[in-house]
C-alpha cells in the first residue's frame, strides 16, 4: 500500500460507494464513509460497514453528508477532519442515474439532476481543495460513467451530468497539476449495483402517453439492459472498487486522467474517444503554448 491513508468516499450507502469502502478497508485504510439519513434508511448499510471494519484491519468513520446542501457539505467535511485528521484522498461517487424521454423529465428534474450529480460534486471538491493544495498532495478521483463519453437514448439528464462532470474533472486536473493535487475520473460500464432500482422516471406523465406506442421504450430498453447485467456472466461492480484501488496506490503524477471499466462490452468505444480526446488535447495544449506538469496518461 502506498502511503496514502485516508479516504473519504460520498454516497456510501450502496453500489460502488458501499463496495469500494469495504475493499479499502480490506486493504487497510482509513475511509470516511459518507451518506444520507444514517439514522433512518440507510441505517443497515451504515451498520453493515461498522460490522465490517471491525473484522478489517482498516477504520472507518460514518458521517451524515448531503452532497446537495452547502452546509451539510461544509460541515461533513469539518466533521472528517476532526475525525481522520485529514485527508489523502476524496472519491465523488455520489449520484443517480435517469431513464425516459428526455422531454418528459421536468425542468426541476433536470436541474436536481445537476445539483446531485455535478453541483454535488464540485461542492465537495470545493471544500477540500484549499487544505489539499496546502499540503501539496492528495488525489480528487470522481466516479463518472461511460456515459460520460457516450451517449444512449432514453437518459438524456444522466448523461448530460456526466459529461458536465468530465469537463469539470478534466479543467481540474490540468489546473491543479502544479500543486501536487492529482484528479482522475473512473469510467465504469453497466453494473447491478441498484442503479436501475433508483432511477429517476418522469414527472410529466401526459408528456409520456402523447408518446403513444413509443411511450414504453425507454421501460423496455432499460429493462432488457437490468435483465443482462443480472445473468449468468454479468460483470462483478468490485471491478470498478479494484479500480479505484489501484488508482489509489499509483504514485502522485503517474495516474490516467481516465479508467474505463466495462467488461459487459470491452470499453472500447470509451477507450477510443479518450484516446483521441488525449491527442486532440496535446495538439491544442502545443498550439497554445500550455505545458500541463505531468503528462498525460490515458488508460487504454
């Protein structure tokens, strides 16, 4: 393990975040595990992660964050602070996916998307940023999706977020390379990790049924999707928590800006577009005149 030790992780409660936590603590770490509602319903899972670390060599810490709320923000991380010390690493996996007609989402829908899944993000980073540029060290590792790259129907707000959030990783990166603070984004595939169970649907049902006999594609698309992830040979989500592992114990500096992990199709599409997004990038960077610190490495 390298000698970065604390971790604090968003939206703990399931999915990867659940995952990832008890894989660093596996390994040793100390994880601030954050997430909503801790004392109503997510209060198995932040029970099942203290039964957990108390069989790990790691520690873990539960606190009470949403990503939505300024002062909830300001004052979870205040409260991991005094809690772990400080801290090496912020993993953003907070977030939720959508499904359905892209007009049939309601403008407040859009915009709680963004606010979860991109404003979310940036408020967390915000709050750890000044005390990891002091220190001239840490690592911003933000859970995006393929999603991110590519574009699917019927998902329309979900993936809007995500490219939001990969721009915004993305200018963070080359900005912060000279302070010693690395970001890096993780682009996983589909996984069952009760991604389809949480999705938004839309509000604007008399948008939906003037679909007519469209209106139940997007319900079939997604539908047929949950039914491969959950066969026989779906792909494990610990994929993706082995991958922010790894990326973790990388040296400062030598991280890829991005890591696909989709072993449903290979991830070669994504692999492809960041590949020729690190080429496009490098001509612009010389044609400007911009030397990043560290040069860029794109997972392939």
């Amino acid at each position: 393990m390298s000698d970065i030790k604390t971790v604090l992780i968003t939206g703990t409660n399931s999915g990867f975040g659940f995952l990832t936590t008890r894989t660093l603590l596996k390994n040793g770490y100390t994880v601030v595990a954050t997430m909503r509602d801790i004392e109503g319903r997510n209060k198995n899972a932040a029970s099942e992660l203290q039964k957990y670390a108390g069989k790990s060599p790691g520690t873990v810490h539960i606190i009470e964050l949403d990503v939505t709320s300024d002062l909830s923000v300001e004052q979870g991380i205040q409260k991991a602070l005094d809690l772990a010390g400080h801290l090496d690493v912020v993993i953003n996996n907070a977030g939720f996916g959508v499904g359905g007609f892209a007009e049939t989402f309601t403008v407040e829908q859009w915009q709680y998307v963004f606010e979860v899944n991109v404003f979310g993000v940036l408020r967390v980073s915000r709050a750890v940023l000044p005390a990891m540029r002091k220190a001239g060290s840490g690592l911003i590792l933000q859970v995006s999706s393929v999603m991110g790259r590519i574009v699917l129907p019927y998902a329309a707000p979900y993936s809007a977020t995500k490219w939001a959030l990969e721009a915004m990783s993305e200018s963070l990166r080359y900005e912060l390379a000279s302070t010693g603070v690395d970001v890096a984004i993780v682009e996983p595939g589909g996984f069952l990790t009760g991604f389809g169970e949480r999705m938004m649907i839309p509000e604007d049902e008399a948008r939906v049924a003037s679909y007519g006999p469209l209106a139940d594609m997007p319900q079939k698309m997604w539908g047929g999707l949950m039914e491969q992830l959950a066969g026989e040979n779906a792909p494990d989500p610990q994929e993706v928590a082995d991958a922010i592992l790894e990326l973790i114990e990388t040296p400062a500096g030598l991280r890829p800006l991005r890591t696909v992990v989709d072993p449903l199709t290979g991830g070669e599409a994504g692999k492809t577009i960041n590949q020729t997004s690190e080429m496009v990038q490098s001509e612009l960077f010389e044609q400007f005149g911009i030397t990043p610190t560290h040069k860029e490495r794109v997972s392939a």
